[in-house]
C-alpha cells in the first residue's frame, strides 16, 4: 500500500511523488496599518492585518530511470500548475489542510534532478481542520466549546420549530437571527452565519429575515447559542493557525 504523500486540488500525487520535508511558517506574517501623527513621535498604530503564507515541500519523485520520469512531466505539468489557489493537504499533518498555489518552482530542474522544493504560497494564511463538526441544539441555552484560533461563522439547521417568529441567539455578543414566519413542523430553515444567507426547505428566504438581525461567529472558546424553539444542528469547520 502507497503511504500518503500529498494532495492537491483533489490529487493524489502519492504515487508520484515522495515528500522529504514540509516546512511551514511558525507565526503568520502581517502589516500593520499605521498613520503619522504631527508633532509625534514615532506612529499611531491602527491594527494588524495577516498577510500571505509560504509552505515550503520538499519531494523526490518516485521513479527508477529517466525514461520513467519523463513520462510523468505531462501528470506533473497538468496538475501541479492551477490557476487558482486550490486544496492542499500535507503528509505532515493530514488533519489539517489550506489553500494554496504553486509558486517560485523550476519543474525544469525538477524533471532533470528527480528533486525540488515545491513553493505553495497561501494568500489565505489559515489552516482548516479536516473534521467537519456537527453539534445538536435544544431549544434554550447551548453550551458549545470552539477550539481554533480563528472565528468562523457556523451553519445552523432549524427543524420543529414553533411561534410567529425563530430566533437563534449568540448570548456572548448579543448578535442573533430572527426569521420571521409561521413554521410547520416539517419546515426546515437553514442560516448560513458565513456567507450571510437564510433558506426556508432549501428556497432563498432572506426577505423573511427581521432587519436588526446580525449574523454571527463562533469565537474561540465557551459560546453560548439560544434558540427559541424546535431543534437545530449547527456545523463548523475549526479554523485557525496552530495546526
């Protein structure tokens, strides 16, 4: 059985490829939005803003001759290059993944050495947790635990509700989402926080949502989620930048 080497934007390139060493950055790298002050010494400091990554791949192609590795240049060739930043998973870490596109590489050197380090450069510099979790809630107070680093907006999906109205409650901030509507029980409403969108069993229904409504994150740590009636499940993807 081939061990896992690499994947990009959906290939597996362990059958071609041998990773030697990945090298990511330890903290992100930023700019920091100044202005100067007359008559001031030194800056006013605004806020810090995370700029592009680099994850540096070193890796070996799996082949005996040179024949044979010539007749991989076309696979190599076709899929390495995108032009895009596209999904990149790591024999690193295999619980984890980014967004990246490949950058500085001379695949020329590569095809004639059978080595390079490849140079994917994440415009994004967050790593996505592989498991996709998914939490029941009650009507009430939830207690949910975020564990990333980054806040990220959860999609919750609402079913038995009741009332003239459904409210789902970010107790931390005081941001909620109300929908205004008489539901059956066989309705089912789904608000995506991420993309700011609200579906009535799977039809656009934004026009139903109350105009003070605030679409929320989970941020890392204890978050409290009210809903107002019925059940929900609420499904995240952690986020963040410690792996």
């Amino acid at each position: 059985m081939i061990k896992f080497q690499m994947e990009f934007d959906g290939v597996d390139f362990s059958e071609y490829l041998v990773v030697e060493e990945v090298r990511r950055p330890f903290l992100p790298s930023s700019d920091f939005l100044t202005e100067k002050v007359m008559g001031k010494r030194g800056v006013r400091f605004f806020r810090r803003e995370e700029t592009e990554s680099v994850i540096e791949v070193d890796v070996r192609i799996i082949r005996n001759n040179r024949k044979s590795v010539q007749e991989i240049k076309r696979y190599l060739q076709r899929f390495l290059y995108t032009e895009k930043p596209e999904k990149l998973i790591l024999r690193d870490n295999t619980s984890i993944f980014n967004y990246g596109i490949l950058g500085r590489t001379d695949l020329d050197v590569f095809l004639r050495t059978g080595s390079t380090t490849l140079e994917f450069i994440c415009h994004d510099p967050t790593n996505y947790s592989s498991n996709l979790h998914e939490m029941g809630l009650k009507t009430g107070d939830n207690i949910i635990f975020y564990q990333g680093t980054y806040a990220v907006g959860p999609l919750v999906r609402i079913s038995n509700a009741t009332g003239s109205y459904i409210d789902v409650r970010l107790i931390n901030t005081g941001d909620y989402v109300r929908i205004i509507d008489n539901p059956l029980l066989t309705d089912v409403y789904e608000i995506d926080m991420e993309n700011e969108n609200v579906k009535k069993n799977g039809v656009q229904f934004m026009k139903q949502v109350y105009f003070e409504s605030d679409f929320f994150e989970l941020v890392p740590g204890e978050n409290n989620i009210r809903l107002s009636s019925g059940s929900a499940t609420l499904t995240f993807r952690e986020q963040g930048y410690n792996g």
